[in-house]
C-alpha cells in the first residue's frame, strides 16, 4: 500500500505553510482540511516547510518524522490517529544532510540514493516488504510522482531510465517546467499527485501546450481525473501528505 496513493477521500493534508489562497480552497472545496507545515529552520528556505522533506509515510497510520521537527507532528499527527515515530537522523542544510526521509514510493518498490537513507526509516520499509531502489539522486520523493504500481511521472532523468529498466511506465518531464522560488526549478514529485482515489492534482499549469497535453493523456490512461489547483505557474511546494 502506497500511502501517497490515497484509496477514498483524505481528511487532511499536509502541505507546504507558503501554499497560496487558490489552492488551500480548493482543498477545502473538497472538505480535506490543510494542515501547514511548521518551518524547519535547519533547511534551505526554499524547501524549509515542503512535507516531504521532514516526514515519511510508512502507510496510512504510520510516519516517520525528522527529530527536527518531532515534537511539534506528534503533537499535531497523534490526535489524528497517526503514530508518529522519530527518525534517527537530524537534517542540516546542505545536501546530503537534507535527503534523509525524502524517498520515492511505487509499489513495492522504495526509490533513493540508499548511502543517505535514514536508517529508521529504512527499517520500517523494509519490515513492510519495501524493496529499495539505488539512484544517484537524493530527493527522490520530490522528483516522483507515481499513479500506481507500475506508473509514475518523474523531472529526473537518471531517475526515468532507472524505473524503465525495472518495468515501470515513466513518463518524463523536464524540470526546467516546475516553479521553485530560490531555484533554477523546482521537481514534478513535489508539485503534482494524488489528492483522492479520482483525481491527480496539479499546483498549477504547466506553460507548455504539447507537455502539458501529453501529461493530461497519461494521467487519464491511468484511469484519473486531472485538475489544476490554481492558474499559476506549477509549483513545487514538496509532496503533499495525505491523512486518511
């Protein structure tokens, strides 16, 4: 179970405290309630609130969470019925210090370069089965969005090649589309997904006709409806969480 792959409706996400007004009511338009991050002052700015740096989902019920920012999601999180469990490694600013949790989910497969892997985390991936992935790339849950077992979008190249080699139907898209305020770009993974079991959901719009057109088809062959939250430029606020 792919726990960025709601089955029914969340109650809640967990999304970047930045995210703008157009998005946050959409969420709320379809009655899941946005819980904003808490800034990680240890990290980048531009990626200090982005969910999927700090937090990882071992399934529904279950995240693993940066002693960072601990105290303050077990807070949040236990109310909710989540048990929250403290990872081992405490994140700094500069790459590859700030990688630890951030690891791509398609199906049984966990993706992420596994020098940097948080050692709890990858524990309790692998006690649920998970078989991990080796790439070069350490933020790999920002440069993957996946559908499905077998199907998922990536902005990493290297990352692309890889999942094809394991039989997974990949779709490319280059990052230089993906809005990050700090950055060059920013990553599809963190500005794209799942927010219930019908729709894919999209920050905002991809400026690009033909891309944008061909992602639209390969969504919807996957059998999901694709939105825009706002008229923006597609932005990478990390992947947001969902809390069934």
């Amino acid at each position: 179970m792919n726990p960025f792959i709601p089955y029914k409706k969340p109650r809640f996400v967990i999304i970047d405290y930045r995210a703008g007004e157009e998005i946050l009511d959409y969420l709320k338009k379809l009655n899941i309630e946005p819980i904003k991050t808490i800034k990680c002052p240890d990290l980048h700015e531009p990626v200090d609130g982005h969910p999927d740096m700090v937090i990882h989902p071992i399934d529904f019920e279950t995240f693993v969470v940066a002693p960072n920012v601990y105290d303050y999601y077990r807070n949040v999180l236990t109310g909710l019925g989540i048990k929250v469990i403290e990872g081992g490694k405490t994140l700094s600013r500069n790459y590859p210090e700030d990688i630890a949790y951030n690891v791509a989910r398609i199906g049984r497969y966990a993706v992420h370069n596994t020098k940097h892997t948080d050692q709890i985390l990858k524990y309790y991936l692998e006690e649920a089965g998970m078989e991990f992935i080796h790439v070069n790339q350490g933020y790999t849950k920002c440069s993957v969005a996946a559908l499905s077992d077998n199907k998922a979008l990536t902005s990493d190249f290297l990352i692309h090649e890889k999942l094809l080699s394991y039989n997974i139907d990949c779709m490319y898209i280059n990052p230089k589309l993906v809005h990050l305020e700090g950055y060059d770009n920013g990553f599809i993974g963190g500005s794209i997904g799942l927010i219930n079991d019908k729709v894919f959901l999209s920050t905002g719009k991809i400026f690009d006709d033909d891309i944008s057109l061909s992602l639209r088809k390969f969504i919807q062959s996957s059998g999901y409806i694709y939105e825009e939250a706002s008229n923006q430029q597609i932005t990478d606020l990390g992947t947001l969480i969902p809390i069934i």
